[in-house]
C-alpha cells in the first residue's frame, strides 16, 4: 500500500492545533475530510508535531497510507480544492511504507514574529504578538545563547507536557532579528517539548523588559524547575517554519516563511 | 469647532469598500461606530476615496468635525479599542476647518499584489490575486509605461463609473517589480477613475497572457473604450496604500507597507 507524505501550509488562528483527542477542529480533520472526499476511504493521518490551538505552519509534514494510487505531483492541487481557504498542501511525494513524519524527522525550525510597535497594524492580527515595549535584538541575541546546546529543559517545558522522563533536547541555533518594526525569533532543534518555544520567547520578552536580567537563562535552566522561567508567549506568534528530513524527500518542508530571506 | 484628520488601516474582505449610500457594512460604518462610542456624538466622515468592495489600504485618510476636544496624539490608540481587528487608526492631528481628504489629497498611491505560484498559500487569502501564470516584469514595466502621463483613460473606466466629463487623470509612475514570488504593480496617481487600476493591472496580466500584444497600451488609450481595454482584476490585490497631502498634516499617510521597502 503506498504511503504519502505531504508538506501543508496553514493559518492555525481558527484551528484547535493540528491533532487533538477530542472531536474538535482540527487541521487533521480537515485534511482527513478532503482525502475523504479525493479518494473514498478516509486515511488515518500521523503528523510530525503537535501544534498548539492558534499556531501556525508555514511547514507542517503529514503522511498516510492509501491504497488508490495518485500521482503525487498532482495531490497538492486535488487536495486543495477540498480545503478551507486556511489550509493548503504545498507538496507530496511517496515515502517508505514505514515512514513517520515525526520519528524521523531530523529537525525543525519555529519562527516566533512579533510586531515592536505601539499601536496594532490589521495585517498582523493573530499572526503576530503586537510588542510595544523596547525591544533591543543584540542584547535578546546575547540572552538567548544561553539556550543553544543539549540541556535540560524541564523549566521551559508547559506543565501539560505529557514527556516526564527525559527532558534533554538539543537546540542548535537561535537568533533574533528585526526588519523594520518586526523581530523574528528563530529557533532550531532536533527536539522539542510542551510550550518550550514559547516560553523561551516569553523569557527573552520579559528580559527585554527588565523582569529578569540579561544572563539569567543559565541559571533558569540549572533550576529544572517551570517556575523560575517566564511567561508562556501567545499561540498566534508561533510558526512552524521548516521541517528537516532525510534530502529528496520533501523539498518545500525545507523552504520556510518568505519574511526571513 | 476642531477638525479631526487620521490615518487608518484596513483589511478590507468583510467591507462593502469604505462608504456606500445604502446601509451596509463599511469601514466608514464602523469608524463612526468607534467615534460615537468614544465622543458620545456620531460625526460625519470625509473620506479620501471610494474603494470598493474587498480592496485593502495600508493609508486611509479621513476627517471630521467634532465640538469634543481630545489630544489627537491619544485618538489612534482610544479609537482602536472600539474598533475592530481589521480596522486600526494608527494616526491622527488636528486640520484647518475647510480641510477635505478628498479634495486636498495631492495624490495617491495603489499597490496591486499578486502572488505568483501555481499553488495558493493559506497566508495570502483574500490578500494578494493568486496567478500560476507565467509574469516577466521586465516586460510588464515595458508594457506599462504607455500609461504614465496625463491621458484620457476612457478605456481603463469601469461603465459604473459615474464621472462622464472629464476623463483626462495622470499617472506620474507605474512600476512592476518582482520579491521571490510576489509581483507589486505600483501606481501613483493624482487622479483615478472607477476601476481604473484594477482595469490597468487586469489587462497587463493578459498582456502577460499574451491575449494583447506587449505594445498594445497606447492604441487602447486612443480608442478611448472600455470595451478594447482588458479585464478588471479582481479586487482583494488591490491596497490604497500612500495618500499625500500639503507635507506636516498626517506623515503615516505617505508610509505605505511594509514589504515595498
């Protein structure tokens, strides 16, 4: 039976994340419904992440068997003529039968976007933190370093976090840049936990606002302890912005949100 | 009593465009809502265009009198909290009591996006016309340049357009330039008709198209009728998005967005 893998795009804001439990709206829901209405069956759909209710993806990679037998070069548009207007597949192509787009994938990068000015800009509305404190991204730039390298991360992990065991992961890049009145969080890893971006970003806020001072991730970290970390950032500033896998499988998971090239 | 002068923002996809006679949803509606909320009269409003239905501005002017005293400085931030997420007001001052943004306006400036990519992208819904086909904009300015000047632009006016005299309005610039997969149709103007860019851009894409020959501009200006020109282009690419009036009165007006910079 062959297996699809998809890389999608979408505006999380009207969405309750892309895989829940419960019967709810689901970016999941929708994809299964428009597979449903492509190709008669309804394939289960495993994901490579969680997302929070109100994230968005810029890059999300989803697999699933199917036995009918579609060119994949033409899945994208088929599926989409089947979406809403906030969701769509950007790419697919075949995988191995025992792929999963969330054990193997080798990395990925989330954006977090905030607009630094006082007052709100439409255009930004649910896609991107409005800020109008001072924000000054070489001295976010120096704070955050202190978060690239494998370490434990159990005070930047959402008490929700259903990992318990083993809360080492590895983040290989972070950095923080401004285009006009805009700053982009850029944060790299092989692995994540519950609400870890999040409240790394929430942590570089309230730094910048004095809450804490510049150097004291290092210390937040060694506390292993949620409570000494700052606050959880909004849902609606975080990107999924790329995904990593083994290369030739899906170029575009690769490709990222335009604002940063 | 003072005249009001401001800038705002809009995303126009739920608005039946700025003002209509009839009783709709317009953004003129729920600015006055805003005023009233905040000044306990209902002003009327000047604005400094009619644009239609579905079209964007990243600078609106407008204007009212109002006996009720307020530091203008203050007004975009109270305004904005009556207001709703698609409608900001992010300036405003004080104007000489015959001020009209319409009849004061020295010119305006329209951007019409397209996105240029076979498959659509969820984060630019209703924000930018979606064209898979193929668009050189080296020969697009090439095209376009048979517009610049003072001209009768009886072939570029939609029939609703209700000036009959004087069809004669001049173009000072129009330019087409291209940022990954985003084209920017950009046109200044101290003047425009019904439709007139939307007819402009519309028939430049079927220029690309190759529906008309590369120089066919000129020959569609001097037939002087709407039927020789192309299609009207659909209005979610189009944004007002610089207004310019005497220097000092509102210089958000003349900021524009941000991703032309």
């Amino acid at each position: 039976m062959p297996r699809y893998v998809c890389c999608c795009r979408y505006d999380g804001t009207a969405y309750r994340g892309f895989q829940v439990q419960v019967e709810e709206n689901t970016v999941c829901r929708v994809l299964q419904d428009a597979l449903e209405q492509l190709f008669r069956v309804r394939p289960e759909i495993k994901g490579c992440s969680r997302t929070d209710s109100g994230v968005h993806a810029y890059a999300f990679c989803f697999s699933f068997l199917c036995e009918k037998e579609i060119d994949p070069k033409r899945l994208p548009a088929a599926l989409n003529t089947f979406l809403p207007p906030d969701v769509a597949v950007v790419q697919a192509s075949f995988a191995p039968e025992d792929f999963h787009p969330r054990y193997d994938c080798l990395g990925k990068e989330y954006v977090y976007r905030v607009l630094n000015r006082r007052l709100r800009d439409p255009f930004y509305e649910k896609k991107a933190l409005l800020w109008p404190g001072k924000l000054d991204e070489k001295m976010l730039n120096r704070a955050a370093r202190a978060f690239v390298g494998e370490k434990d991360f159990t005070s930047f992990c959402g008490s929700n976090g259903k990992v318990k065991e083993d809360m080492v992961r590895e983040i290989t890049e972070f950095s923080v840049t401004r285009k006009g009145d805009e700053i982009f969080f850029r944060v790299r890893g092989t692995g994540f936990l519950y609400h870890m971006v999040r409240i790394m970003v929430g942590t570089l806020l309230q730094i910048a606002q004095g809450v804490y001072p510049e150097d004291s991730v290092e210390e937040m970290l060694q506390a292993k302890d949620r409570r000494v970390a700052g606050m959880t950032a909004p849902a609606h500033g975080l990107y999924l912005n790329r995904v990593f896998y083994d290369p030739v499988l899906l170029s575009a998971a690769e490709e990222g949100a335009p604002w940063l090239k």
